[in-house]
C-alpha cells in the first residue's frame, strides 16, 4: 500500500523517523500537532531544492501533483488534542481523501477523545498503528478503533538491551516502523511490547 494517504497524530517531533520513510515510500501524510517541527530530507545540499523547483519556460503548474496523482510530502497542520473535533477538521481539509493508514501516539488523557473524532476520516477497513505506554493504570490493551486492523505497540520503560537503562528513541521508533510495515502490508492485527515496564516498588 505504498503512495497513500497517511495520518499521524503523535506529539512534536515524536515520530520524525516514522514520517521521513512514508514519504520516502511515496505517502501524502499529515501531521496535526500543537508546534512546528521541521522534517529533514536527507541528502539535500542547498540550492539543489531551489534548482529541482524550476521549471521550462511555459511550464503550467498542475496543483501539486505529478501525472495525476498528489506527489509524497509531509503537511504540518496546528491542533490541539483538547479540541479533536477542530483537530479532525483541519486534518481533513489537507488529507485530500480518507486516509489509508492511521498512527497515533496520543496521550492517554485525550486517545479516545482524538481517535474517536479522526475515525471518520479514514477510509473503511484501513489499518491503525497506535502506540500506547505500558503499564500503569491500563489493564486491557484493547484498540479504540476496533472496526480497523490494529497494530498495537505497547512501550515500556526500561530497554531491553540491558543496564537498566530508559527506553531510547531509536528504540522506540524501530518498533513503530515495524508496525507501520506490518500494517501497510495487511497484516492482521497484533500487539507488540518494545522494552521492559518499570518494576514496582513497595
């Protein structure tokens, strides 16, 4: 399902690496989030942007699309979790269509809230990779949105790596992708833990 539409509700600069290899694989995806965070391009010197920009004399501009089809890129749009209707409308007025992939990484305060308001504008039976903390007070993992095929990840604490030390980003991210790639490829859905949940104390 390379080259679709993708929505990725997670906090500022939280998933960069998620974002970077959609839209290397082709995706439209949009990222509504409280700020600003810049999504790097690798291999990009200055100026090569500004020349790969021009175009031949007479050249008409064809509304952002290549052949027909919108080229890949990832859109900024400011929201807020505590207003997800405001949050869905906005998305939706960039996404261009129903979205063909979900992934949030949305704080347990405001999920349900968020998720329940973006469902509509996905398209039916597309799958969602949702990201939640491990531990706490959550007892069941269940997904919020059971009408799509779910690729639960589940993040502990501590790394498995060992040392006792927190989970990294990297970590973190590699385990994303993977549910990003398991939910493109249809994969049925599945829960999986990256690191440890820190043990209680007495």
């Amino acid at each position: 399902m390379a080259g679709g539409r993708a929505l990725i509700l997670a906090g500022t600069g939280m998933l960069p690496e998620v974002v970077e290899a959609l839209v290397g694989d082709g995706w439209h995806v949009v990222l509504p989030s409280r700020r600003y965070s810049p999504i790097a391009v690798p291999g990009t010197k200055p100026g090569i942007a500004a020349l790969a920009k021009l175009r031949p004399r007479g050249h008409r501009p064809t509304g952002g699309k290549a052949n027909g089809k919108r080229r890949p890129r990832a859109i900024w749009v400011q929201a807020h979790w505590d207003r997800p209707r405001e949050l869905a409308a906005k998305a939706e007025g960039v996404l261009g269509g129903p979205a063909d992939l979900l992934v949030a990484w949305v704080h347990e305060q405001y999920r349900r809230s968020v998720l329940g308001a973006c469902e509509r504008l996905l398209a039916p039976g597309a799958p969602v990779v949702e990201v939640r903390g491990a531990g706490g007070p959550q007892t069941e993992a269940e997904p919020v949105l059971a009408a799509h095929p779910t690729q639960l990840v589940l993040v502990g604490a501590i790394s498995e790596l060992g040392g006792n030390r927190p989970l990294g980003h990297a970590e973190i991210s590699d385990a994303v992708l993977d549910a990003v790639s398991r939910a493109a490829a249809g994969r049925p859905a599945s829960l999986h833990q990256v690191g440890q949940s820190r043990p209680l104390v007495w």
